[in-house]
C-alpha cells in the first residue's frame, strides 16, 4: 500500500533524522514532507539542510527558521533559543541560509484525493501559533476549505477527527520529542487514509556529548534524554 510521511521539527538533531529516513525507506516511503523547525536547539544544523535538500524533501518555515532568517535569530520569548540561534546563524553555511529563505510559509498539497494544507503552526499565524487543541468552530473561522490540516511546533504527536470529515495532524518532532518518549516521532498517512504514529529509537548520546563540546548546558540536551519539554 502506498504511504505518504510527514516529519517535523528536526533541530538539528541529524541522527534522529537518519534514523527516520532509514526507518522510511526500509518501509519502502518516498514521498516525504516536513513542516518546519529545520534549525535551533542542537548542532547539526547545516547537516540537516544538507541532507533535506539532498532528498528533495519540500519543507516549510518554522519560526526557528523564520527567526534566523528574518530577525537575526532573535525568539523574543526565549533567551534559551535566541542565544542558540545566534549561535547557529555565525556557523549557518550560504546554501543552508540560502534554503531557509526560500522556504514558504504553507503548502497545499493532494493525499491521496484529500486536499490537505501544511503549516508549521497554525491557521491564524501559520509560523508561530501554539494549537494544543482546535474545535471545528475554529476551522469556520479561520475558512479552512480542506480536509486535512497538518501541523507541527508543538512537538506533540497529534491526531484529531471532525464530525464534517476534516481532519487535524501533527506528526511530532523528529529532533526534539516532548511527549515523553524520547524516541523521533514521525507520521504516515496510507492510501486508504489510516494514519499511523511511528517512533524510532536513536543514539541521542552523539547529540548530547556534541553540545556539550560546544559549551552548551545540559539542560538544553535534557529534553532529548526525558522526551520532555525544556525549560525555559
Ligand atoms: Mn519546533
């Protein structure tokens, strides 16, 4: 059976990220989209831009991306992450800022005869938006015309049905889980619409001893250890 797979939110984090693609293709999935948050938090940055643009996976802009790009790597709310992607955008090569600015803030793409819309956050501020939970009422009012609403950024694997057949998912974070399960997340959508949350263990220890090189506290690889969401 045919499937379409959805990562996000990766971080830098290219072991997580080889895991997945290897767990992808040993399922024989080549068509692959991811949702944002290509850089921030751990080192690998350039590696994992390299390596996206190298499969021609589409992504789209997160708001760690769109800091960097736009704002200097400034995240007002987070001197953690502000710090983290300045830090990123001194080592950040030409051909990854390059790939970053080109990157569009949603994308409508066909899964299999559904119209489905891919946005890092949310329907209101497709960059920046926290959706732990949405009601139909905020589908009319934000006119979503699809029937799948795919979303990352909160790091969160989610999966939500409407009584119209609309449709809202979040396949979790690749690089950064927060859920509790320190294993990358990802999500499959199969040809007869069944949806399917994987999770593939990695050498998240790689990570942590490369940011600890780097000068950076424990508490920033934490999360990678507990599966739970740093703090802030
Ligand atoms: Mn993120």
């Amino acid at each position: 059976m045919n499937s379409i797979a959805f990562i996000s939110d990766i971080h830098g984090n290219i072991t997580a990220l080889d895991a997945v693609l290897e767990d992808l293709e040993s399922r024989g999935i080549n068509e692959v989209y991811c949702l944002g948050d290509l850089v921030g938090y751990y080192c690998f940055f350039n590696e994992v831009i390299e390596t996206l643009h190298r499969r021609n996976i589409p992504c789209i802009m997160g708001n760690h991306d769109f800091a960097i790009v736009h704002n200097n790597g400034v995240i007002e709310r987070s001197k953690t992450c502000t710090r983290i992607l300045s830090w990123q955008l001194n080592l950040l090569s030409e051909k990854s800022l390059g790939f970053l600015k080109e990157l569009n803030e949603r994308k409508e793409i066909t899964i299999f005869g559904r119209k489905a819309l891919c946005v890092h956050a949310g329907l209101v501020d497709p960059i920046d938006e926290y959706m732990y939970d949405i009601n139909g009422e905020y589908l009319r009012e934000n006119q979503f015309t699809q029937d799948m609403l795919i979303t990352g950024h909160t790091h969160l694997p989610t999966y939500k049905k409407f009584f119209d057949g609309k449709a809202w998912l979040n396949p979790g974070s690749v690089g950064q889980p927060r859920d509790g399960d320190n294993r990358a997340s990802y999500l499959v959508i199969k040809e007869n619409l069944d949806v399917e949350f994987v999770r593939v263990p990695y050498d998240y220890q790689i990570i942590v001893t490369e940011m600890t090189k780097n000068g950076f506290d424990d508490y920033i690889s934490n999360p990678l250890i507990t599966g739970k969401k740093i703090g802030l």
